[in-house]
C-alpha cells in the first residue's frame, strides 16, 4: 500500500512538474530553492511566495510539506481559487493517481475554468523563478519629471506590473505584482473588442461613483483612448486599472474585458501611488528589458537619444520665440495633427499670427518623456509645463506633444493640452 501510494505521489509531481512548471521534475531537485522564496529576495509577496513553494515542494515529493503550504497559503489568501485546486489535487492523490493539473475538479479537467487557473500557474511561475532583478530597466525612453514620483510599466507578455521610483531623476525598481488583461489579447482596436490597450497612458484618480463588485475594491482609469489612438481610429473606453470580486483572489492572465486587473491586496499597496491621478502607465507586449550594469552600451545610446530630443525640444522653443516662422514649422512633421486639422492648417495659422513678429517670452518646465511601446518608429510622449507671454496673451499651461523619429531627426506628429 505504501508503495502504490508513492507512486501516486510521484504521478502527481509529474503532472505538475509537466503541465504547469516550464521544466521537468528532476530539473528542479535542489531543497535550497524553496527556502529562499520565503527569503527577502523572493518574499516580497507572500502569497505568490507561497503558491511556488508548494508547487516546488509538489515536484521534490514533498507532498506533507506542500500540503502544510497550500494551508497556510489559504489561510493567508482565503478567496484564492488556485490554491483550493492545488490542495483538491493533493487530496485526490492519496486515494487515486491524477491524469491532470486540476484532475481533482469536478469540472472537466480540459474545461475553461481549469485552464484559466493552470496558465495563471504557470505565469506566476515562470515569472518568480526567471533571472528576474531589480536592476532591470525597459528598453524604452523615460525621463519623469520632478513632480512625478513614480512610474508604471505593464509588460503583458509576462502579465506583470512594474513599479519604478524617481529617485534624483533615475527610475529605482520598487516592487512588481501579477496582473489579469483582457481575453482577446492586447492591441485594443474598437469597443468591446476585449483587448488591453498597448501604449502610454496616465492614471487618473479613483472612481468614486459605486462600483459592481467585478471591479473589486477600487479602479483607476486610464486615458484610453489617447490622442494617438483616437487618430488611429481606435475607440471605446472605460479602460481601468482595477480590482478582483470579492470571492476572487485573482483571475487567469487572459481574463478581462481590457482593463489590466490586480488583486485587492497589490491594488491597495498602489493605493497611495495612484490618488495623484498623474501616475504615468506605460502598457507593452514586446519589452527589451535592460540590466544596468550589463546592458552599458544600450543604456548609453538610450541616454544619448534623451539628449539628442531634449535639445531639439530646447531648438523648437527657441526658434518660437525668435519668430523664426520657417524655423519653427521645420520641427513639425508632415504628417502632424491636432484638435483642429493637420501640418497645412497649422502652418497656416503660425504664419498669421507670426507675419507681424510679435515679442513673446516662452519658457518651458518640468519635463517628462516616455517612449511609446510596440510602435515602427519611435515615438517620444512629452509633457510639459508652458509659460506663453505676449503683447496681448499671458497664458501658463500643461502641453503635451508626441514626437517622432523620422529619417533620425525628431518631428512632432501632435501637440495640445496635457
């Protein structure tokens, strides 16, 4: 008896080892790993901590200690619908062997609702035992302003939220969590169609207004569509940063009308992040991650490519102020837009109203930039604060421009109010 109950056993690790974990059973035979993931390097979500222990545990046959994991992993998250079907599973195999991850459910083992739970699984832990760092930086270009404190980046490919810090204008890695996007994918095209948006967006404050409770505890949304998105006829709305139902820990990676979906818990820990209503949100599917004390020649050319915009910023305001009409306009793209047309119409309008040369003051402050994710060509998002003073107009204003790389020289594609 014994001895067939070992087998089941080790059947059990096998499914899981094959079916839910990226390696086989023996791959991963080293005790060492499951004590660290409760360590400060691996601890700093305690019920993802807990959900790989007891899967590693589950593949080294150390089903009495997976058992006692999984119950303490209940005990810490009681809505957490994976770790029931975990310990079902662990249940069902001291009586018979399993076929499958979740063969312990009533349900059919191939069935939505399995599948959901086995690639949220696999998700958390292919992530958590990645060589994942905290020196890691997208590949992207970012420069936070000193009013912003911190930054979002949503790398779906990993169903994974970053939160970075400003610290003297450097991004510093502060914390990551797992998150749910939308059924369909990511792309988001036309209302309904059930994609997450892929762009760079900000959040605003939470809503206040009651909530169902699909939504969980709070939702922030998110600008969705965008001035470039609404450009590129992309439509709908009520794009959310959010949470879970009250019975729901999580829900699978792929699992939301659109909105990016976090657990309660994680949602609360951004809580305080969130209510400025300011934090930028960048959402990509193809992230090149950076190590920054490998990556030197990759960092450098993206800090080079910082400077290089910052001055063509600095050449656009001077050649403004100096009324330098042909100048100026040499910045814009052809294929430039805003509220009221496209290139034509602007550059009409600037040579009216600077034909007389009148004396203006502009300055410009608090910068920011954000590369666009998953575009041809690069494109920069720029925020900034303008002081505009003429003979007859004073006026100070939020501005937001979208520049593009055309033929290595930046042009602006759109500019209004930020």
């Amino acid at each position: 008896m014994q001895l067939i109950q070992k087998f089941r056993f080790f059947k059990t690790a096998f499914v899981v080892a094959c079916v839910v974990l990226p390696w086989n059973a023996t791959a991963v035979n080293h005790g060492s790993l499951t004590d660290q993931l409760l360590s400060n390097k691996f601890g700093r979500n305690l019920v993802e901590s807990l959900l790989v222990k007891s899967l590693l545990e589950i593949t080294e046959g150390q089903t009495k200690q997976a058992f006692e994991t999984v119950n303490q992993l209940i005990r810490t998250a009681p809505n957490f619908k994976l770790a029931y079907l975990i310990r079902g599973d662990l249940l069902t195999a001291q009586s018979r062997a399993l076929e499958s991850f979740g063969g312990s459910k009533v349900a059919t083992p191939g069935s939505e609702e399995i599948k959901g739970l086995r690639d949220e699984a696999r998700t958390r832990i292919e992530y958590y035992l990645s060589q994942k760092k905290t020196t890691q930086r997208p590949n992207l270009l970012i420069k936070l302003s000193d009013e912003q404190e911190h930054l979002i980046v949503v790398d779906t490919a990993k169903s994974r939220l970053f939160l970075y810090k400003n610290i003297d204008g450097a991004l510093q890695y502060a914390a990551d969590y797992y998150v749910t996007v939308g059924k369909n994918g990511v792309g988001k095209q036309v209302q309904g169609d059930k994609r997450t948006p892929l762009g760079v967006y900000f959040a605003g404050q939470k809503l206040t207004q009651p909530l169902a409770d699909m939504y969980g505890d709070a939702a922030y949304p998110l600008n969705y569509p965008n001035e470039l998105d609404k450009h590129q006829n992309k439509n709908g709305s009520g794009i959310w940063l959010h949470g879970t139902p009250t019975d729901t820990y999580s829900r699978p990676p792929r699992a939301s009308d659109g909105c990016i979906v976090l657990s309660n818990p994680d949602l609360k820990a951004l809580a305080p992040i969130l209510q400025t209503g300011k934090t930028p949100v960048i959402v990509a599917s193809r992230l090149e991650w950076l190590e920054s004390n490998k990556s030197t020649e990759k960092l450098e050319m993206k800090e080079a490519e910082k400077q290089s915009l910052q001055k063509t910023i600095e050449d656009w305001r001077k050649e403004w102020a100096a009324q330098n009409t042909n100048d100026y306009l040499s910045h814009y793209s052809k294929n430039f837009f805003y509220d009221d047309g496209g290139f034509e119409k602007w550059a009409n309008y600037k040579r009216s109203i600077q034909a007389a040369k009148p004396k203006v003051s502009i300055h410009i402050d608090d910068i920011s930039m954000f590369g666009y994710p998953d575009t041809e060509q690069p494109i920069i998002v720029v925020n900034f604060e303008q002081d505009f003073k003429s003979p007859n107009l004073q006026n100070k204003m939020r501005k937001r421009q979208y520049w593009v790389n055309e033929n290595n020289q930046w042009k602006i594609i759109y500019e209004g109010a930020g």
